[in-house]
C-alpha cells in the first residue's frame, strides 16, 4: 500500500469518527419535554453479541421465581393501583438518593395501568426521563401503532414536566436503534447512570409486559436478539414484523435498581387471562429463553398479578397472598 493511500485512509477514518457526534437536542411539548436525537448514528458498534455461556444458558431452564417475588392481588384494579404505588414510590426514592428518575415502560395494557390517579405526582415528573422499553419504528404522532401518541393521551400530558425520548419517525430499524442508543447514553450519569462494571445503564425502574408467547419488549422466541449479552448493545432493531421495532436488550431490562413484571385481565379470547403465560415464565422447567423469553426475569422482577393470572403457578404462591 503506497503512502498516499494510507494518509487517504486515516483522514478518512478521522473524519468519521468525528462526523458521527452531535448534541443532543429538545423539542418540547404541551406539558412534557420530548428528546430528540440527532440525525447522525453515534458510533457503528455490532447490534449483536453472544457469549459461549449464554449459549449453554439458553439451553436450560433457571429455577422457578421465589414465592416472595410474586404479588397476587384480587383483579385488574388491584393490580393498576400498585403498579402506580410503585412508581410513587420508586420515583420518590430516586429523587431523594440522586435528585432524578430514569423510568422504562412498554406498551400494551401497562400504558392503561398509568393512567390513574398516582400519588404526589406533581412532586416527582418534573424530575423525570422515561424511555421505552420497545417502540414499532412509526411516526411518534401515530395514535394507532405509536406507544408514544398512546401514552401522551393516556398520561404523558397529565405528567407537567417530564421528559420522554422518543425516535425520529422513520420505519428504519437499524437506524432507529443505532439513534435511540445513542439519546441513552447522551443522558449523562446524572439523569440515567451506567454500572461501573458493565457500562449498563441503570434504571432506576423498569415495567415490563409479557405476551401470551413470551416476549419481553420485542424479545420473541428464536430469535437472536433475546441472546444478546451486556456487551452488545443496548438498544436492538427487530424486523420480524412490519413496521419494524427496536428494544431495550435484556441485560439492560435487568440491569434496572427494580424490574416489575405486570399480568391481569381476562377476555374472549383467553377468559383465563394470563395464567399460563405465568406459569411458563415462573414456574415451568421446562421453558428457556429461547422458548419463551420472559424467564429470563424470573431471578430479578417482582411479578404483580390478578388472581386469574396467577391460578396455575401453584398453592405456594397464592395461600396467604
């Protein structure tokens, strides 16, 4: 390689590197800050990593959730209040140790869960940053596939002063998850803080869904993203489906200070509401993370549930709840 090639490569190199940082930026709604990110990825980095032992950890089953870590309550209404309790609380805390709440939520019926009235409200949004756990990569206006819409006319607007980081609209994955990585960890350790180990970011909750299948954000069943390991990335494109998604990976699920796990309701379709997808995600020996990914939280989240979704774990987890 002659010398003129090679100075061609690293002004070529630099130029990249330093191309591929931009400030964060707000745009700012009726009540809430919305965070934007800037239009250039913050650094090419693979989405996907896998380790030889999570390869072997994939294969088994972990033990079943300890009986204390599973909260039975009488319905639906039960279950919404002390998702809402937990909130109160956990913000209060955040607060008070470290001056801010880094919150995660999904989608689905949770949404519906904080929509009621939550304690002292006033006192913590504004002091604030939510980011969502999955988000199908469609416009943040969109009131039928955007989490983001569902959210603002569910509580978002209710909830003066906080901030939300959302995407920037468009049905790329890759691109939506390279950029939604990169708002993360511009955040600053003061409003999201990393493990000092791992590099994780911590957040200080984490709400998550479980579908009838399993998943756990946009982690589905066999599929790779649910493998993927602390050194891989934090936020991941799914294109099983169309509008493609992105989601946080499991090991930044996990890597929240308290991970609550949320099930209740019945309806035509499962008039059991969601007893067996708790039982495969709790108790089941028979189900891994590539079968069914919600065991993946079974050592770290408190799982809150009606007493339908709870009537196939076993006695143990429901005499004297």
């Amino acid at each position: 390689m002659n010398l003129h090639k090679v100075i061609y490569l690293l002004c070529t190199s630099f130029f990249c590197v330093v191309s591929s940082f931009s400030p964060l930026h707000f745009t700012t709604t009726s009540t809430c800050s919305r965070i934007a990110s800037p239009k250039t990825p913050f650094k090419k980095f693979p989405f996907f990593s896998t380790s030889s032992s999570t390869s072997k950890e994939h294969l088994s089953s972990p033990p079943p959730t300890p009986v204390e870590k599973v909260v039975v309550l009488k319905d639906a209404d039960a279950v919404g209040n002390k998702i809402r309790e937990i909130v109160s609380q956990e913000a209060k805390r955040a607060i008070q140790e470290r001056g801010h709440f880094a919150l995660a939520i999904p989608g689905g019926s949770i949404l519906k869960m904080l929509a009621g009235e939550i304690s002292d409200q006033k006192e913590w949004t504004c002091k604030t940053t939510i980011a969502y756990v999955n988000h199908k990569c469609v416009s943040m206006d969109d009131e039928t596939l955007a989490t983001h819409a569902k959210a603002r006319k569910l509580f978002l607007d209710g909830w003066d002063g906080v901030k939300v980081v959302v995407m920037n609209n468009s049905n790329d994955g890759d691109k939506e998850a390279r950029e939604y990585e990169e708002q993360l960890r511009s955040l600053g350790e003061d409003i999201l803080p990393q493990s000092v180990d791992s590099g994780l970011p911590i957040f200080d909750l984490a709400l998550i869904g479980v579908g009838d299948d399993g998943h756990i954000g946009s982690l589905y069943p066999n599929r790779e993203e649910v493998l993927v390991t602390s050194d891989g990335s934090w936020v991941l494109p799914v294109a099983m489906k169309d509008p493609p998604s992105i989601t946080l990976s499991l090991p930044v699920m996990t890597n929240a200070k308290k991970v609550v796990v949320a099930a209740c309701g019945v309806s035509e379709k499962y008039p059991q509401g969601k007893s067996d997808g708790m039982r495969r995600a709790i108790v089941a020996d028979d189900e891994t993370l590539v079968t069914f990914p919600a065991v993946g939280l079974r050592d770290v989240a408190t799982w809150v549930m009606d007493e339908m979704a709870a009537s196939k774990l076993g006695e143990e987890y429901i005499v004297g709840k």
